[in-house]
C-alpha cells in the first residue's frame, strides 16, 4: 500500500491507494467511524458499486459495531442535478448529520462530486471520506476537493471546494470496472505524464499494457505517481487561481468541443475525449513550433496504443473547424473574454497559454478532420 499525503494549510488528508482497502476500512477510517457510535454510518454509493462493493465495506464496518445508512445513486451525469441534490441533502438532514460528522462516498466521479458538494453545504459544511471506485475518480476527481452538480447550461457550473479528509483508492474494485471505462481513465494517467514528468510518459511506453490489464504492482505504480503529481498541484494552487492546477485541464479545451459535439453522449466518454484532446493540445503545439511533430506522434501512438481515440477524423462528426471552437467558447475555462490552452513545451514541460488564436485553432481543427 502507498499513501500519498495532500498537503493543505489546516486541511491536510492523506490518500491510500492499495490492494483491497474497503476489506479495511473501519481500520484507516476509524477516526471518523468512531464518533457515529450506535448511529447507522452514511454512505452514498453509487448503485453498480453498491452490488459490486458494497458487502466488503459493509463487513468492514461491522467489525467495528457498526452498520450503514445506505443513499443509492443512479449511474450516470443525469444524478449530478439539483433534484438529485436536495434529495441527498435531505437524507442526510433525515439520518441527524452534524457538521463534525463524516459522509462516505463509494463510487466513480458522479457520486464522488455529488456528495462532496452536499457536504460542502450541508450546515455549513461536514467532513467525507472518499471510496473512489473507477480508475478516473482513484487518479482524478476524488483527490483535490472540487466538488460539483450540472445545469441545464453545461457541467459542474454549480460547486464548491471543499477537500475529503481522507481517500482510500481500493484498486481491487477496477476488476469490475468495464474494459471501455477503464482506459477512459487510464487517459488521465497518461495525462500526468504528458503534462509534468517525462519519466512517467517513457515508463507508460514501456508498461501502460501491464496498467491496462490491472498487473497489481504496475498498476499500484501508475495510480501512486498520479495521484502524487495531482497532490503536488492541488497544495500548489488548491483554487486554480495561479496557472499550476490549470494544467491538469491539458486536452480539457479540444476534450470540452468534442463531448459538446457528441451531445455529451456515450458516443464518447470524458476520458475519451481528454485522450484525443490531448494529441489535438500535442499536435497543435507541433503546429506552432513548439515541440517536435515526433514527440506530438509519440503521443498519438501512446494513446492508441490504450485503445483510445486518437483521430478526430473517426468520430465523424459531421461539423467543422469553427463550430467545433463556436462549442469551446461556452466551456467554463472562458475568462474575461479570452479561452487559456494547455499546451507542450516538450512532453513533460505543459504550459498555459492565453494568446491562442481561434482562426488559427478552427484551421487546425479542419486539417485534423480530414487526417484519417
Ligand atoms: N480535474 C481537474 C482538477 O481537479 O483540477
């Protein structure tokens, strides 16, 4: 098991990511299990990972006297509304939450952002205890407290910082996770190995496949150095206010107008996107001179190497260059008039940049429509 400690004035938490860590939760959670004493433990859960994962905390929790208050989410954005908001906050009013209590949250990002924000809220703010269960919330959304429910008019528009007290990422529950969705997430490892260490990005060249096929050391690996980077970031710049967490939206921009394209459909998943917006920031960055077209492919063919999407062109999207950037002007990165691209000095070296001219990013966007 590793643990890797987020570092933030008065805030601080630590994540473990390890081999069958909800088989011993009532041990590296204790301190905030404790205190519920003959009360029901509340646990909001995703319903898929309920069935899959559910027993295991449930018997954990049991050898310490307790049982759990369960609050099943459906899979799925559609959960992450205001309805699906005030019927959380409800519920947990109804099980007598106090703010020194802690909620726990068993599932992927939807769940994981959900009741992160209700607890942001609820009286003014109680603890939770994140139980990511989907390779994408164990090195993404389940560390670094942003926390978020949808609108009419786009994804988390509406949310709060709010950081966990603590994070058990359990790697033995992405046995269950389907194949698709799990190299979804892989996206985001690969993400922090383009954006901020070039070792990791030669490592992931070499044992991405062992990653993909849940080898427990190389896995344990790619999650820890992962979550370690996305840690780094978060004590850097908790509020993404001075450029350094802004880089973890490396492929977000290009990623945001492909989902917008696809109706933020199963036609393509965030991950997904990210992974093909990534190669777009990549090979943009070619384009203008920045890094080599070479490392821009070494890219490319890291991404397709996982089985992701590497070619805009076969998605056949039906649009061209300039509605797919008319799509990136309503993405939330928008500020004060002018949309900040992530883009490479080398792999490794990501960087904000705010000059990025649309014409030119519609023109590029036109070749890459046609590259097959
Ligand atoms: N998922 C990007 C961030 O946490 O800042």
């Amino acid at each position: 098991m590793a643990v890797v400690a987020v570092e933030l004035a008065g805030r601080s938490y630590e994540v473990l990511v390890g081999e069958d860590l909800l088989d011993s939760a009532a041990v590296h959670a204790r301190r905030f299990i404790e205190p519920y004493g003959k009360r029901k433990v509340p646990v909001v859960a995703d319903r898929e990972a309920r069935h899959h994962h559910g027993d295991r905390l449930a018997h954990s929790l049991a050898t310490s006297g307790h049982e759990i208050a369960w609050f099943i989410v459906e899979p799925g954005e559609a959960s992450k509304s205001w309805v699906g908001l005030q019927s959380l906050v409800d519920w947990l009013l109804d099980q007598g939450i106090a703010r020194s209590d802690h909620v726990f949250a068993l599932g992927g990002g939807v769940v994981g952002d959900l009741a992160g924000f209700a607890c942001a809220i609820l009286k003014r703010g109680c603890g939770f205890v994140q139980l990511p269960t989907t390779l994408l919330a164990q090195v993404d959304s389940s560390v670094g407290g942003k926390t978020a429910i949808n609108t009419a008019l786009g994804k988390n528009l509406v949310g709060a910082f709010h950081q966990p007290s603590l994070v058990l990422a359990d790697l033995s529950t992405l046995s269950t996770l389907p194949a698709r969705e799990l190299r979804a997430g892989y996206a985001e490892i690969l993400k922090y190995g383009i954006l901020g260490d070039s070792v990791f990005f030669e490592w992931l060249e070499e044992r991405g496949d062992a990653v993909l096929a849940l080898e427990p050391e190389a896995l344990e690996h790619a999650v820890t150095v992962s979550v370690s980077a996305k840690a780094r970031i978060v004590a850097e710049d908790e509020r993404e206010t001075i450029g350094a967490r802004a880089l973890l939206n490396l492929g977000h921009t290009f990623g945001h107008a492909l989902e917008a394209a696809t109706g933020f459909s199963d036609r393509l998943l965030h991950g997904e996107a990210v992974a093909l917006g990534m190669v777009l920031a990549a090979r943009y960055s070619a384009r203008m001179g920045f890094i080599a077209h070479g490392d821009a492919e070494r890219i490319t063919g890291l991404v397709d190497a996982a089985g992701l999407p590497a070619e805009i062109a076969a998605l056949n999207l039906g649009c061209d260059g300039q509605s797919l950037v008319g799509y990136m002007l309503h993405d939330k990165k928008m500020d004060a008039g002018t949309l900040p691209f992530i883009l490479l000095h080398e792999i490794g070296a990501a960087y904000l940049d705010r000059n990025v001219k649309l014409d030119d990013v519609s023109a590029f966007l036109d070749e890459q429509l046609k590259v097959h």
